[in-house]
C-alpha cells in the first residue's frame, strides 16, 4: 500500500480546514482530505453571518447578502427586531469555500477530494501515520508530522486516537432551498415555539438567487424530525404565517453540529483540532464561519511557526488565544442554550416580545454568544442565587430531620 509523507495532514475541507491551509508557510508539504467529491457541495449550513466581521475577514462582498429586515415569530408573537448597525449577512457557502480553497492553491498543498479519513495511530517516533479510503474502496496512508482534526461533529481524529468522545448532543438542521421568486432578496425571518421544539427555524435569501427555509432541533432533547417539522410547516400555511414565497422546486440542504459545551483543550502534542471539532459555532444560534476562518488562519500560522521550529509553544498560543475570546463567552451561550431549548410556548412568545423592545447591541452580544462584564455578572446572578436557595432549602430540610430524630 502506498505511504504520502507530509508535514501537515489536515481531515476537513470546510472553512475551518481550508483557512489553516491558507495562512500555512508556502512550502509547508500539506494534504487536505476532504469527504464530498466538491468543495462547499453539498451545502451542509445556512451560512448566516455579520457583515461587519465578514469585511474585518477580506470576505469578498459578491459572496454574501446584507439583510435589511429581521422578522422574529413564536406561536402568537410577530416582532420586528432592531439590528441597529449590526447588519447580518448570508454567504454563498459553495463560493466562499471554493474562495477559501483557492488561497491555498499556489502552496505546497494537495486536495484529496471524495477520500475518507479511517483511522490512525502514532508511531514510535512521534509521527503519525493516517488511513485514508477514496470512493472506490482504495486506500493509502498518510504519514505526517501534526494532524489538523478539522473534520466538524465527527471528530474523527481526536476519537480515532482515543482522545475524545464524539458528542452526543447535537443540533441537526434541514433547509429547503428555493427560487428567490417573491421573497424579498433582504429580509431574513426566525421562527420558534411548539412549532420548532428544542430549536429555530429560519427564512434567508441568497447571493445565488434563491431562498432558503429551514429548521433546526438539538437531538436528544427532542425526539421530532426537522424534515417532518418542515413538511408540517409548509402544510399549515407557513407562507401566509411569514409572509414568505415558496413556490417553484427546491433542493434540500442538511447539516449537523455539536451542541455541547466548549471544550478549552485544542492541543493533543501535534494534533489539534478547530472548527465544529473544537466547538467554534456560537452556543446559542450555531452560527459559526466567521470563527471558524479567523481561528483557522490563526492556527494555520501557528502551525507554520511549530512546523518550522519545532517548538510547542505557538500551538499553545493559539489554544490561549481561542480560550481568552470563546471560554468565558461561550459557557454563558451555553447556559441560554439549555434554557431556551426546554422554553414552552408562553416563554417563547413572552422571549420573542421582549427582543421587540431590547438595544440593537443585546440581541447582538445574545446571537453571537458575545457579552461584556456587565452582561456576564447579570446572567450570573440569578445562576448564582438559584444555587444558593437550593443548597439553604437543602440544609433547611437536614436541619428538620435532625430535629425531628
């Protein structure tokens, strides 16, 4: 069987492992193994995202969409929500990725596309040595210096190595994607309550002329299925309820995502992990490009430096820098994230009433799991003094039997 040497082996070839590759030193020998036959297809995200961090990332402008309006619905709630000047944005996930492809194209790079990561195992002399199987059943093996496990929910490389379990809480979405026909090409709509359980739904249009409608459930806190929740949706009258188009033939789009709670340890020696791998999608709304580019350039020069000169420590940068940005953030996303997937009916529509009226910059800090001090002692508080009545009614009740025995 035949044996590729490289420095760099990288398993994922969405965003997170396309942008390492990106901003590796050109001559850093590198492989890409990538599952689907075709870079960004099929589509596996909504690709909802912020334009001000999209130009912050030299995101060129013909591949997304601003939104103008947002439109939030519950059951018996309909509000306006006031972005202010935080303007969302939809990609053209197929355009950005082939995009974030391309940057890497003059380096010394290859691109297996249609192959799948199987297993791997670190030989005696640090190095690790990579099963890869292509659509026809052929295999090869890699052997690499570091490991990139880029390869979203699966976590394919940290569980192969027996460094992590694959997550069992995990948000699964479903959109149908239509013609753009009627559907204004800048408002966007989000959709919860009993009609999406434990989840939220949503309405973009795209750059590509289309419109995009879908749901999303965390598995296992509900046991309903996001095709039949879509279906039961358009049934009953989800056009004239949104005030949306969706007529004309549609393809279906799917994805999934972890759900569980970030995870600060990113390095294992030379493998290191980035994407959905390592939690990167915000807790809250699972929105999560624009992370997954910024920190997987970010990995991609630590890794250049690490490859260079074999020390450790630029790995461990990037750990430091992720945790300082996502640790503290994304525990507080998570916590909303619990709650809100247990919300009944009449929380969610006094939730969706309440976001009516809040300040452009709190919905903003909510959906991308981004809060100041101020914002995180708030969340805190309640936290903290809900424990604090349950250990007292708990001591409370010890003091009864003692007294009672």
């Amino acid at each position: 069987m035949e044996t590729r040497q490289c420095d760099i082996l990288i398993v994922g070839g969405g965003p997170a492992g396309l942008s390492v590759a990106s901003s590796l030193p050109d001559d850093v020998a590198t492989i890409i193994v990538h599952q689907d036959r075709e870079i960004g297809l099929p589509v596996r995200t909504s690709g909802g995202a912020w334009r001000d961090e999209l130009e912050r990332l030299g995101i060129p402008e013909d591949m997304y969409v601003p939104i103008a309006q947002t439109d939030a619905f519950s059951d018996d709630v309909a509000v306006r929500i006031n972005m202010g000047p935080h303007v969302p944005a939809v990609l053209d996930i197929t355009k950005l990725y082939k995009w974030l492809a391309s940057q890497s194209d003059h380096k010394a790079r290859q691109l297996w596309l249609g192959c799948k990561f199987t297993d791997c195992k670190q030989e005696a002399d640090g190095r690790y040595l990579s099963r890869i199987r292509d659509r026809d059943g052929q295999e090869r093996l890699v052997r690499s210096r570091f490991i990139v496990d880029a390869s979203g929910w699966h976590s394919a490389v940290l569980v192969a190595l027996g460094l992590r379990d694959k997550p069992e809480r995990l948000g699964i979405g479903i959109e149908y994607e239509y013609p753009l026909g009627k559907n204004r090409p800048d408002r966007a709509i989000l959709f919860v309550g009993d009609q999406v359980p434990s989840g939220y739904g949503w309405g973009f249009p795209t750059p590509e002329g289309t419109f995009r409608f879908g749901v999303g459930i965390i598995s296992p806190d509900t046991d309903q299925s996001p095709r039949v929740l879509i279906d039961q949706l358009i049934a009953n009258g989800a056009e004239q309820r949104f005030g949306i188009d969706l007529s004309g033939e549609h393809s279906t789009n799917g994805g999934i995502l972890p759900s569980v709670a970030y995870e600060p340890k990113l390095v294992f020696g030379n493998v290191i992990r980035v994407g959905d791998s390592a939690n990167f999608a915000t807790p809250t709304i699972g929105e999560g490009i624009r992370t997954c580019i910024e920190f997987g350039r970010d990995l991609g020069e630590s890794l250049g430096r690490s490859a260079k000169s074999g020390w450790r420590w630029p790995l461990w940068r990037y750990q430091w820098r992720c945790n300082r940005r996502l640790r503290l953030n994304y525990a507080l996303g998570f916590v909303i994230n619990q709650r809100i997937a247990s919300f009944t009916p009449e929380q969610w529509n006094a939730s969706i009433a309440r976001i009516g009226r809040i300040d452009p910059n709190a919905v903003r800090a909510i959906l991308c799991s981004q809060f100041s001090l101020r914002k995180t002692i708030r969340m805190a508080l309640p936290i903290i003094r809900n424990r604090a009545r349950s250990r007292l009614r708990r001591l409370g009740a010890r003091a009864g039997l003692r007294r009672q025995g």
